[in-house]
C-alpha cells in the first residue's frame, strides 16, 4: 500500500485529493481521543464521559448537536458552506465490554472489568477525525454529514434507540461505517455486497422433569439426558434441515441442572446463540428450534418450553454502497487498499439497524502491527487486543472520503 497516497486520479476522485496526508496530519489528535476514551470504557446504553470527551474534542467546529432520551447517545450535524443537498450518515460507537484488560499499555482502561475490547473507542477517534476534514473542506461541498456516535453496541440495541428518538430524522439518503479488525493486514480496508454480518439471537430452552435420588432415576423424569439429546439434535436440525449456501449456525453455550452429585434436577435450562444470514432462516431458524426442543422432551414425557430474545439483524451491505467505498480507498492508498471478501462473518452489529432503513455499507479496517504477524495476533474481544494507532487517520481518510464522494456524485 502507497502510503504517500495515490498521485494523479482521475476526475472521479479529484474531491479526494490531499485527504489521505491530511488524515495523517490529525493523527495526534485521533490518537490523543482514542486513547483517553480507552483509559475511561463505558458500558451499555449511557456513555456519559465518552459523550463528553466527545463534544469537547470537537467543540470548535461547526456542528448541530442532537441528542436523545433514551442513550447518551450524539448525532452532529455538518452543513455544507455551498448551499443544501443530499445527507449521508457517518458512524461510530462508544461502548466497551464487561471484561478486564491485559494489555499492559500504558493507557490501559483505569476501570476494573472494563475495556475496550471491540475497538470501539478507535471508532470514535476515527469519526471524529472525519468530522474534522470534512470541516475543514466545508467549502467545497454542498449537502450534510451527520456524524452519529452511538452507545449501546454490544447488545443493547443503542441503533435501534437512537433511530425511535427520532435522531435519524429525515433519513439520510446513505451511511457508512467502519469497524476495526487486530487480525487483519495493516491500513487494508474490507467489504462485501449483502450480507457482510450475520443477525444474532439469544435462546433459553428449560427442560421441565421430576426431580427425584440419583440412584433411582425410574422414580423421577430426569431432564438431564434429555437436554443433551437436545443439544444433539440442534446441530442435526441444523446441517439437515438448513443450506450450506445458506448458512445459519446454533450453539447452546450453557447447560444448568441440578444441584448435588446424587439428585435428579427438577429442570435443566439450555442457553445459546442462533445466527443467520438471511431474514428468511432467522424467522425459519426460530421455528424449528422450537419444534425440536418441544418433540424431543415429549418424547420423554416431559416438557420444554423456547423463549427467544431477539438480537441484531442481518447486517446487509447495497452493492453501490460498497462499490463506492472501494473506490474512496483505493483513490487514498492504492489498488491494493481493498479487498472484497468471499464470505460473510457470523458475527453481528447493530448497525444494521440503520442499514434497515437506509442504502450504505459497513466495512473492515485492518489495525494490525506492521510487523507482526496478523494472523496471530489477538481478535477482537481478546482482553489482549491491541491496535496500530498509525491506522487510524486511514480510517478517518475513508469515513471522509465516503461523504464526500457521495454528496458529489450519489451512488453514481
């Protein structure tokens, strides 16, 4: 990868220009946000520090603050110096995960069983470092960008909240959004068409028996066994009753029963994950898991009862969208700065909430060492991740360079 930029583009990419070097002259400032988020994570819904680090760091800039009842959530508003036009959305979370850190840095997180493990706090340093060169170039363009740093990521729904405030309204005509990756190569940028993430549901099933003496299991219905089987016939439901094209995946990753080595339990409960990659198996996936766990226990004479709580959709990348922003970063970094991906993660991401309503893309930003080995090094949710910092103004570049192509020319 050029990293001086790509010289001489095309009329196409002309709006681009300088951005890439412009990025990397606000790298002290990304960094010095990144890292004074990291040293202080948030949890959920209400980010409060983070939402002030926020405002304060861009205090000086021309932006239209809008925030809601339900998070802490901020959408900024940037208008464009040479009249209206199109709005496109640029975003950003702000929380972290229930987990202590063991990275060692010296700005590790100074709250106990908290970090930033996800990588959210370089997703804010990023899109603030957007906000700031495309400030800086207000003059060119025509139109708004709306910046929206949203909590609440690791499974609170923090979109879906910010979008029932109303802090969306009227919907921008696009969006975009990145999200780090440690393990993959240093500055490259990933993305595919359609489903780039999967949609993540939690289950419990609760296996109802007839607790009883170890010793004597005919006197009682014990659920134990039966929860196994059950296990065992999620993952045959799975490969025979779903497409490999398809795909969905099942993981009971809990079993609780019982409470000493010689009593039968009254009950045992199953705990796991379901996610897919179309809204069609989501809705299907749900429904034979139901009908699995229920005829297995009555096969047994006994009962179990499914309850499922919905999680994040399917996050669903439009074609032009993606398109664009490959475009944006090989005009930044070079022919090599892209990569289109064969195959979606089974992760999820509440951005798709916003993908929902509105056509754009999300894509992955590698941060890994330079010279490290990328594919050792530790993932995202690691309590030993790290990050290049030198990636980050890449990122910025990219957010910035997304708006700014599409204001200019749409999806076109």
């Amino acid at each position: 990868m050029d990293e001086a930029g790509v010289k001489g583009r095309d009329e196409r990419g002309a709006a681009l220009t300088g951005l890439y070097d412009e990025a990397h002259a606000l790298a002290p400032q990304i960094v010095a946000l990144r890292r004074a988020i990291h040293a202080e994570p948030e949890l959920g819904l209400h980010n409060p520090a983070t939402r002030d680090k926020i405002r304060a760091d861009l205090a000086g800039l021309p932006l239209e603050w809008r925030e809601g009842p339900s998070t802490t959530g901020l959408v900024a508003v940037l208008k464009g110096e040479k009249g209206d036009g199109p709005a496109v959305l640029l975003r950003g979370d702000t929380d972290a995960l229930p987990m202590s850190e063991e990275t060692g840095l010296p700005f590790a997180s100074a709250r106990a069983g908290t970090m930033h493990a996800c990588g959210h706090d370089t997703h804010v340093a990023m899109l603030a470092g957007a906000a700031r060169l495309l400030a800086a170039r207000a003059g060119d363009w025509a139109g708004e960008v709306r910046f929206m740093f949203q909590p609440g990521e690791e499974g609170h729904h923090g979109a879906r909240f910010m979008i029932e405030d109303g802090l969306l309204d009227p919907l921008p005509q696009a969006a975009f959004a990145l999200h780090v990756m440690p393990n993959s190569p240093h500055g490259q940028v990933q993305g595919r068409t359609g489903a780039l993430m999967a949609s993540a549901d939690q289950f419990e099933i609760v296996v109802e028996g007839r607790g009883g003496h170890a010793s004597m299991p005919h006197f009682a219905l014990d659920p134990v066994p039966v929860a196994c089987e059950i296990v065992g016939a999620i993952q045959t439901m799975v490969t025979r009753r779903f497409s490999v094209a398809d795909p969905v995946v099942a993981t009971v990753a809990r079993i609780e029963a019982g409470t000493a080595h010689n009593v039968i339990a009254d009950r045992a409960r199953l705990v796991g994950t379901l996610r897919t990659l179309s809204g069609e198996n989501r809705m299907r996936l749900r429904a034979c898991l139901e009908t699995c766990a229920t005829h297995v226990a009555a096969a047994h004479g006994m009962t179990a009862s499914v309850t499922i709580n919905p999680g994040f959709p399917v996050t669903l990348c439009d074609a032009r969208a993606v398109a664009l922003g490959e475009a944006v970063a090989r005009d930044l970094a070079g022919p090599d700065a892209f990569l289109r991906l064969d195959h979606p993660i089974m992760g999820a991401e509440d951005f798709a909430y916003v993908l929902e309503k509105v056509p754009g893309a999300m894509f992955f930003l590698g941060v890994a060492h330079r010279e490290a080995n990328w594919r050792e090094a530790c993932g995202i949710h690691s309590p030993r991740m790290v990050v290049d910092e030198t990636a980050l103004p890449m990122g910025s570049a990219l957010l910035a360079g997304c708006a700014l192509r599409f204001l200019a020319r749409g999806f076109s």
